[in-house]
C-alpha cells in the first residue's frame, strides 16, 4: 500500500516540475499580453476622453488573477516555483520592487524583488491548510513609493493522496438477535479520509470485509453490516469478530486503506423448549418430617437466557398430588418438591408424581417450533423412622373446684406409639411448666390429680404441658399441652370497694346524703348475685346516721340529725355488716369513718382538723410562731453562754474529732539502740489499760499531783528490758498529769550491742569541758562529721 503511494507521489512530483520548467520557457517566449493570460500579472493604462474633449489619464488596477497552485508533499531538491508576478509599468531596468506579505510570507513563501518570482521554500500539507492569502505590491526601488495600490491574490495547496482512511469510532460493538433473517442490518461503520474529496479520487471510499464471512457482509459504499446467513444460533455460537475495510481510490489499485473490527454478540430469543435430564427421578423422604420441609430437587435446563429461560414447574398428577407441593428457586430455577402433608411409612410407602417444566415467556415468532414444555416422572419412597407418641388430642382442658383436697381427680391423657414395635408410653409433667407442683400424674396411665388444696383467687388457671415418653427404642417423647381451670366457690367475704374517709360539715342538716357505698368481692360474680348492705347491730339504734339498701349492690348512708360540733366529737366510726348471697352466703363488717369539718354558708369545707384550744384565746398562728421563735433564740443564747464557760474551765477537754493518737509528744532524751528497738513490745502499748482494767481520764487536768513511784528510776544496763518498759507503762497510766497512754514515750534506755557505745547525756555526772571526744576519730566516715566538731572545739580550748 505505500510501496503505491510512494509512486504515485514520485509521477505528481516529476509532473509538477516539468510542469513549472515548461511555463517558464513559454513566459520566456511570450510577450506581455500573452503572459497575461499565464498567471502572471500585468498592469494596464486606460484613457478616457471627457464630456469636453480633453483627454483624462486615470490609473487602473492592472493585477490580472489566475489561482495559483502548488502541489503538496513536494520533496523535491530545489524550491518549488508557484508563479510571477509582474507590473506593466515595469520596464525591466530594475527601478521596481515587488514586495511579496501575508500568510507564510518570508517563511514559506518568498519572492524575487526584481523579477517578481514566487517559490515555495517547504514542504506544503494541503491537511493542514488548503490554502494562503497573500499580499503583493510595487514600490519604487529607490524612494520605496508604491507604484500600484497592493492587492490580494491566493495560492492553493493541490492535493495528492496522501491519507489513508480511518475509522475514528472504532472498534465497533454490535447486537443482533439470532435467528435473523438475510441481510437484518447490523451496524454502520464509516471510516474518514483527509484528502480533497473534491479533487480525484482521494477521498473516494469503497468498504469491504476482510473477516466474518459468511456469517455477515456490508456494503461498499454506506459501510453498513448485515447478516449474510440464515438461522444463525446463539447457542451455537455468541460472538463473532468482524474486520472492515474502507479503500480510497475508489477501489482501485494504488489506493490508501484503513481497517477496523466490529464485535458482534448475538442476543438470545426464545427458541429453545425446557428439557429434564431424566425420565425418571427418584426421591425419599421420612415419615417423621413435618410439613413444609423439602423432599428434594430437580431442574430442567433451558438454553436460553434471561427471561427466554425461565421455567415453570407443577404437579400434572400422581397419587401423591395431595400430600406433595412444588415450588421453584428463583436464583437456581429448580424445582422444589416439598412436604404438603405428613406421610405415614405404616400407612403407605411410595408415592409417584408426574410433574411439567414450561417456558414462562412464549415467543410468537418461534411458537411453530414448538411445544415448549417437558415432563418427568418422580418416584417418592417413605422411610420409616422413630416417631415420638402421638397424644390423642392436640390439647386437653380440665376443671377442678377451689379447695377440693389433695388428691383430687384433675383428668387423664392418652398417647400411643404410632411405630409397628408399639412400645409402652410413660407419662411425666415437666417441672418447669408446673413449678410449685400443685398436680401429679401417674406415669402409666396419665391420670393427672392435685397435689393440694387450690386457691381460684390467687390462679384461676394452670397451664401445664405432659410429656410421653417410649419405653424402649429412641426414647422420643411428644408433648401436649393441659389446661385446667378451677372453679370458684364462694369463701371470700365482701368488702368495701373503696376505703375513703366521709365528710360532713358541722351544720349539715337532718336527712342529707352524704355518701353511697358499694362493695366488691374476690369470687366470680353469678349473674343474679348481688350485695346487701345493713348497719351493725351495735349501732342499729344509733341517732346521726342511718343507712338504706339500694337493692342494687350498693347503699345510701343519710344523716338523721342536726348539728355536729368537731370540739365534742371529729371522727364517727359506722360499722356496716354486708352480705353476698353466695353459696355458701359470706359476711363482713367494714367500718365507714366519718369526719367532720368545719364549713362555710355554702357548706364548702373549710378545714378538717382538730385546731387547738388555745386559738380560742385569740392567739393566731402568726403569734404561735412569733413565740415559739422567741423561745429558740433565747434557748440558743443560753446554750452558747453554758459552752462558753465551760471552755474556759476545762481548757484541756479533748473533743471528739480529734485524733489524740495523732499527737506526738517530743523529748530531748536520746532514743534506744538496736537492742532496745528489738526488745520492745509494740503490743504492750496497744492496750495498756486492758492489763489492770484502769482506764484513767485524759480530757481534764488532774488537780492532785501524783510523785513517781520510789525505786523506779531508769536503768541504763538493765538486762531485762520488758520489765522495764511495763514498768514505765504502768507509771505512766497511773500518772494522771501524763499524756494519753498512745502518745510516744521516749527514755534514756540506750541498749545494748551498739559498737559506739551510749551518747545520752542522761547519766552523765561530768560536763563537756571534763569529756574526751579523741576516740571519734577512730570510729571510722560516719563519725568523722561529729568527730571534726567536737575535735574542733577542744582544740580551741587548749589554745585559749
């Protein structure tokens, strides 16, 4: 392909510059008028004469236009001649300048000042610009004057074939559906060429298929694809790779070619039927699987995709129709055998279906190529298994009197054990259901009784469950559940419905009602038992208040005198006797406080309590509480003066807050050693007073002064130091001027062990100028502080 556009370029070439040589020589050869005629430009002079005779010299433009051409892709050695440009008032002695402007002038295009010829100093590409304007001009060569206005002139590129085409939306993608007819369009392709359409053959395209045949063809001048074979299945094959082709030239040899690949997917119709893989499938379920649980599976497969595929199931028939349901798997399109109803393997054993798959989606245009359905055969067969007891009813309800006594007969349950092997059944209540074990049943024959009297008022049902258990095989047990019900007897007495206190006021007048009672009762009430109402025998005679029976389960209380005086009597009690008419009939006596209160001219009560006789003094109870104010104040004063004084007799009170144990009582005697540190008995100092049972006072100052105990002074070699610590103990409980027994006691003890011997000054008879510190020196680093002090200071001494 560019083996021939290489050629072609070289003939247009070698055309093009034969072509230019030969214009040369014939302007060479012509004169003025005839170079005219061959693209140069010539300037004529036009004389007019005027309306009166004289003779008018007008200039007129004299540029005499030809397009110019230039072919592309010129490689030639030399630049490419595009033509000349000439004046008629140039005479050919040099005194005009052509001047060339414009588009690429002085890049592209440039000009000979003095003869006016035009050349071409690159390579032109007629696709990247048809065409340049320029600009030319006369001047004279020494003043630079124009001789003649500029005028505009174009030069055009001439195309060649130098662009191949090209398909600019490739590559292509494209659906059709199967089983088209012939010549069903696919797709359009159209490829672009860069070249001149208007000029030759350039841009002349022509289509054709190089892959895909003889499955598609298209046609040569609009590109489009269509479908060359008939029946084409997708199930067969779905894709198909298509390569196009787009030639310029027409066709011809020499021309520029482009290609580009269309993908062709065939989309599924509807032309396939369901199909089972079998004619025959064969299934199991057990007897003891519960309705809705799944038998098994099977799928007849279907070719087509999409909604082109999907299949229906169901039952054609069987006598296995009532007992079996199918459903199907929307995501796996499987059919589902399920369990419609329980089957019993002592009853019957197989059972056999007849079930139709069907395409859901029928499409007219492929019915003839039907049916689109297919049948199969299911075999079910039933296996035996253990079953657990199966009671004789789903549920049992009983009822059994309030209070009946233990023992009493409830009811009974009955299981059997469906199995061929009809194994014994024992009975049980699961204690979970029945907790404060109110029944009991007899393991063999299910006979349930109470355990106690029961109290309808507080259960009035029990809910328990009864478990029945094989004796023998698998032990599986079934259970059911019992209700039971008891039944009420009338042992509640009734009582009052509402315990609230009555008010009357102090002026109420003979004959009111005041207030209309009504009573409940914990029994179930008949529907003609009803309440009666009377007042107690002890107060049937009573003068202030009487009471009548409504006959409706409620009674009137009245007031049956006049003035009522809260300072002589607040409260009444009434006691009222109220009967049922159960059996057996049940009474009670409830008691109706009354109070009264004190009320205004339009009997709204005003106050209820008992108010104190003093406010019948006049005293109100702002003054009360002015009093009583007073009183506290006073009181307060006294307290304060009482604790002021006693502050300052008992200034050593040790208060509550305080932690005497806290106080740490410091002396300037030297502490014990390690051997004191190790001999005292912290436990000893615990509890001092616990040994001798004295507690002494230690929040005030003793006012007699106790001496010490003659003999008990310190002893600094005592051997034993435990004495000697419960000595000073003992002294210092019994010393009531000494601090608590828990403060810290310091003495003199130095203790035995320690290599430097005592430094308490405790038994020292002599005084420091009569001491000799020397021997610190030898007591090693940890002395040397103490040692540098004390020799120091004697050293002074001995100076002075």
């Amino acid at each position: 392909m560019w083996d021939g556009l290489r050629l072609q370029v070289f003939f247009l070439c070698l055309g093009a510059a034969l072509w230019s040589a030969a214009a040369a020589a014939t302007y060479r050869g012509s004169g003025p008028r005839e170079r005219g005629h061959r693209r140069h430009l010539s300037l004529h002079r036009h004389r007019e004469r005027g309306k009166e005779g004289q003779v008018l010299h007008r200039s007129k433009r004299g540029w005499v236009w030809n397009q110019f051409f230039v072919i592309e892709e010129y490689t030639g050695p030399d630049p490419v001649l595009v033509g000349r440009l000439h004046s008629d008032v140039d005479s050919g002695n040099g005194n005009i300048k052509y001047i060339l402007s414009g588009e690429g002038a002085g890049t592209i295009f440039v000009i000979d000042d003095k003869t006016g010829n035009i050349h071409a100093t690159k390579t032109l590409d007629r696709e990247e610009q048809a065409q340049y304007t320029l600009t030319a001009q006369a001047v004279d060569r020494d003043t630079n004057k124009p001789l003649e206005p500029p005028s505009e002139f174009i030069v055009k590129v001439q195309d060649i074939n130098d662009n191949p085409p090209e398909f600019l939306h490739g590559p292509y993608y494209a659906r059709v559906a199967e089983m088209s007819n012939v010549g069903t369009s696919v797709i359009k392709v159209t490829a672009t060429d860069a070249d001149d359409p208007t000029y030759g053959n350039s841009a002349r395209l022509v289509y054709s298929i190089l892959q895909g045949q003889p499955y598609f063809s298209v046609e040569p001048q609009t590109g489009i694809i269509r479908t060359a074979l008939p029946n084409m299945d997708r199930e067969a094959r779905q894709e198909y790779d298509v390569l196009i082709q787009a030639k310029d030239m027409g066709g011809h040899m020499g021309g520029l070619s482009g290609t580009t690949q269309v993908k062709i997917t065939l989309t599924d119709v509807n032309d396939n039927p369901p199909k089972f893989a079998q004619g025959v499938y064969a299934m199991a379920v057990s007897e003891d699987k519960v309705p809705g649980e799944e038998v098994g599976r099977l799928k007849a497969r279907d070719p087509d995709q999409a909604e082109n595929g999907l299949v229906d199931y169901r039952i054609l028939e069987g006598d296995g129709m009532n007992l079996f349901e199918i459903t199907k798997d929307s995501e796996t399109q499987e059919a589902v055998i399920k369990l419609k109803k329980t089957v019993d393997f002592e009853t019957k054993r197989s059972y056999t279906l007849k079930v139709e798959a069907s395409n859901t989606h029928i499409d007219s245009r492929f019915a003839a190529w039907g049916p689109y359905k297919d049948t199969t055969i299911v075999k079910i067969s039933v296996e035996d298994a253990d079953e657990p007891p199966t009671f004789m009813a789903p549920g049992y309800n009983f009822e059994v009197e309030e209070n009946a006594p233990a023992g009493t007969l409830v009811g009974r349950v009955h299981a059997k054990d469906t199995d061929i092997m009809n194994n014994p059944i024992r009975y049980m209540i699961p204690r979970y259901t029945d907790l404060e074990e109110f029944f009991t049943i007899n393991t063999e024959d299910g006979i349930i009784k109470t355990t106690r009297p029961l109290d309808r008022e507080a259960q009035a049902w029990h809910n328990i469950s009864v478990s029945a258990t094989e004796i023998g095989g698998h032990h599986q047990d079934a259970k059911v559940r019992v209700n039971i019900k008891v039944k009420d007897v009338n042992d509640n007495a009734p009582e009052f419905a509402a315990q609230n206190e009555v008010l009357v006021c102090e002026n109420v007048s003979p004959g009111k009602l005041i207030e209309t009672v009504s009573a409940t009762d914990k029994d179930e009430m008949a529907h003609r038992q009803h309440f009666h109402f009377s007042l107690a025998p002890e107060v049937a005679n009573n003068h202030s208040f009487s009471l009548k029976d409504n006959r409706d389960s409620t009674a009137s209380i009245f007031v049956i005198r006049k003035g009522f005086s809260r300072m002589t009597q607040d409260v009444y009690h009434l006691p009222i006797e109220i009967n049922d008419n159960g059996v057996p009939p049940m009474s009670s006596t409830n008691t109706l406080i009354i109070r009264v209160c004190s009320c205004d001219s339009k009997d709204t009560i005003l106050s209820c309590n008992v108010e104190p006789f003093i406010l019948s003094a006049g005293l109100s109870t702002g003054a009360l509480i002015a009093i009583l104010a007073c009183i506290v104040i006073l009181l307060a004063i006294v307290v304060l003066f009482v604790a002021l004084r006693r502050q300052k007799k008992e200034p050593l009170i040790v208060f509550e807050e305080e932690d005497i144990r806290e106080n740490i009582i410091t002396y300037d005697d030297e502490g014990g050693g390690e051997e004191d540190t190790e001999a005292f008995d912290i436990a000893t100092l615990q509890n001092p007073d616990g040994a001798n049972g004295f507690l002494p006072r230690k929040d005030i100052k003793p006012e007699l002064q106790y001496p010490m105990c003659p003999g008990l002074r310190p002893i600094g070699n005592s051997v034993d130091v435990d004495d000697f610590i419960k000595t000073r103990i003992s002294d210092a409980d019994n010393d009531p001027t000494a601090p608590p027994y828990d403060s810290i006691q310091i003495y003199g003890y130095e203790g035995r062990g320690s290599i430097a011997g005592s430094l308490s000054s405790l038994e020292s008879v002599t005084t420091d100028s009569d001491l000799d510190y020397d021997y610190l020196q030898s007591w090693g680093p940890r002395f040397k502080k103490l040692a540098d002090l004390y020799g120091t200071k004697d050293s002074a001494d001995d100076n002075s």
